[in-house]
C-alpha cells in the first residue's frame, strides 16, 4: 500500500516539484498540497496522511505553529525542508523540538543539477519516516525550549552526511522535557558503576530531541567526558552544539581538532567530518571520506576510542535509520567495553539501535527516560 503524503510549502515551484519527485515512485502518493501552515492542519485533519513534508516560513501560520497543531490533533511524521544557515539550523531544530521527524536541506540547485540523487533521498526518507513511532494518539511534542542568541553563519557548507571554560558557575537545572509515553517494552536491569573514561553516543534521525533528553540528567560533575556522534549538515552542528549547552549542566561545545577530552565536557562531532581520538584524550578532526555515506560517522568514531580506550569505554546507540555504529560497536565490544542500546519503544526510528540489538552487541536495552540516569549510576 502507498505511502500517503501531504506536501505543505508556499512556493508554487517546490510544491510541484516535490510532488513530482514524490508521485514518481510507485511506493508514494501525494494526496494533497497546503501552501501555509493553516492549510497543513485542515488537509492533515481532512486527508490523514502517512507523512508531511513542512516548510518554515509560510504566511499565515509558519511550520513549527503547524507542526505543534498537528502533533496535539492528529500526530503525523513531518519531515521538515530546512535552509543550510546557522538561522536555518535554529528553526530546524525547533522543529525537531516541537515533534517534527527528521529534515532535509532546502537546495533549489540540487533539484535542478541532481535530480536523481535528490529523488532518492527524498523518497527514502518518505519511506523511512512512515514507519517511525510518531504516528501514536497519546504522543506528547516536547515544550519549545529557547534557541541560542544567534551567531555568524558558516563560512563553508557540508554535505548532509559554544564555548566553555572551566571554574564557570553552577547551572541552574534545566527544565524538563515532557515525556514521550509509550507502551512497556522490556528494559534490562540498572547498571553497575565502572569507572569509565569515556562515554560515546552515536545517533541519526530523532537524535537532536534524544541527545537532549538524555545530557538534560547529567550533573555538572559527571565525571567522564562524552563524544557525541549526531547525522547532521556542516552548517548545523555548531548550533545544535550551543543549544544543548544551555540547557545542559554539562559543558558542550563542536569538537575541534586538538580539543583535550576532560569530565563534564561533551564534543558533538562537526557535520561534513569525522571525529577520532587518542589515547592521550586528543580529538582528531579529519576531512569527510567522500567512500563513506555518513558524515560524521558514529562506526569510525567508535572504532578509535576501541582502539585508545580497550574496556573503559561506554557506547549508546540511540535512535536512527540504518546500522552505522554496528561495526564499531563490535570492535569496542571486543575489546571489553560495554553498549548500550535504546529500546524500539522511544526510538522515532529502530534503525541503528537495532543492529546493535540483533548482532547481539547490547549489554543492556534502556528506553530513552532511562538512558540518562542509568549513565549517571554507571560513572558516579
């Protein structure tokens, strides 16, 4: 059965073309077309599609007003189509934060030069989305939470693959974030503490909310420092990187070559590039493998903190499309260290975290509520 789709953007152009692109694939049907957030929630109401793609910036209602409705009325995955700029990655992240799935680059050249790689992307994401866990009744979007004070875009833009400072004051807690309900899943039992010297996270689509849940339940002091491996453009990941350090009690900056690992600091992987360290605490940054689909890739990072940190290291796999992460897990697994994995239940996407799960890598299974203060118990 086709999946059904409903395209919302207030450009005639892209309406069509989206449509187009969409309607090609025998496995897609676009239902219907809205060129304002108004519009999205009528047609989503009156037509029940299986996803919607969401512009921004729309007159009368933009898309994250829209999103938010469509999430208390009749939750649907949103694939949000974002712009490549320090402004485009805030909004994006809104999105995400008011229930959005997942978002592509907004390029209007890339429709017109590559249309097939631009038609294979997009359908698999459509394809992806649909079977995510965000179509449920008893969803509950996270609050919108405020963006970081806006700094100069990028220089550079790469593929699709904050400051700190030591002796700061205390955070105050952060607020929050509402709880995503879900139905029971089997959780394996809490840790027991090891004394750790790095946490590695690795995730892809739902990862930007769930990182956020996860390093909210962090206390200043926690004492390993943390690798933060996200799916996400060159031109977003410093953004995200200052969001998550306000609201976090933790430090969190985009790593940078020579950057020294130390506790209470998480280094979120630059987009375009692929992060490594060493086994002095150093971050090795490296240009982006063009043979490698993932950009930066969770498998490479994990693979160097194998080889630096033998048994001491502590891997999550959290939500995402695909098995990036799989192979390097196993070399950390090999080496003594422990995996942990994200159950199907709160993941938007049982991709990734499923690899690990059936290559029998996991020692433990942990819903997203729980991943938090389970690595709290294991490092303190």
């Amino acid at each position: 059965m086709a999946v059904k789709v409903l395209v919302v953007d207030d450009s005639g152009f892209f309406r069509r073309r989206v449509s187009e692109i969409l309607s090609a694939d025998s496995n897609i049907q676009v239902v219907g077309t809205a060129t304002n957030g108004k519009e999205a929630i009528d047609q989503a109401l009156a037509l029940k599609p299986d996803v919607i793609t969401m512009d921004y910036e729309m007159p009368m209602m933009d898309g994250i007003t829209a999103v938010r409705h469509i999430m208390q009325r009749c939750p649907t995955p949103v694939l949000m189509f974002s712009s490549l700029t320090h402004e485009g990655a805030r909004v994006t992240l809104d999105a995400l934060d008011a229930g959005a799935v997942d978002f592509l680059p907004k390029n209007f050249e890339d429709i017109s030069r590559n249309p097939e790689k631009v038609k294979q992307m997009l359908c698999e994401k459509i394809l992806s989305i649909s079977r995510s866990n965000r179509r449920v009744s008893h969803y509950s979007a996270p609050a919108p939470i405020a963006a970081p004070a806006p700094t100069p875009a990028p220089s550079s833009i790469g593929s699709y693959g904050g400051t700190y400072g030591s002796g700061a004051p205390v955070r105050p807690a952060p607020a929050p974030i509402p709880a995503r309900t879900h139905a029971a899943s089997p959780s394996s039992p809490a840790p027991k503490r090891k004394n750790y010297k790095l946490v590695a996270i690795g995730t892809s689509t739902g990862g930007p909310v769930a990182l956020q849940r996860v390093l909210t339940q962090l206390p200043a002091n926690f004492p390993a420092p943390i690798l933060l491996v996200q799916h996400m453009p060159a031109a977003f990941t410093k953004a995200f990187a200052e969001r998550l350090d306000k609201l976090c009690r933790i430090s969190v900056k985009e790593a940078e070559d020579g950057d020294i690992l130390r506790p209470g600091l998480a280094l979120l992987a630059p987009g375009g590039k692929q992060m490594m360290i060493d086994g002095r605490g150093a971050v090795k940054i490296l240009p982006g493998d063009e043979r490698l689909n993932y950009k930066p890739c969770v498998d490479i990072t994990f693979g160097s903190a194998a080889k630096s940190y033998g048994d001491k290291v502590l891997a999550v796999v959290l939500t995402g499309m695909g098995a990036d992460g799989r192979e390097g897990a196993r070399l950390l697994k090999q080496g003594g260290s422990s995996i942990w994995a994200q159950d199907e239940a709160s993941c938007v996407i049982y991709g990734m975290p499923m690899a690990i799960v059936k290559a029998e890598l996991a020692d433990a299974v942990y819903s997203l509520d729980d991943i938090g203060k389970h690595l709290v118990e294991a490092c303190i």
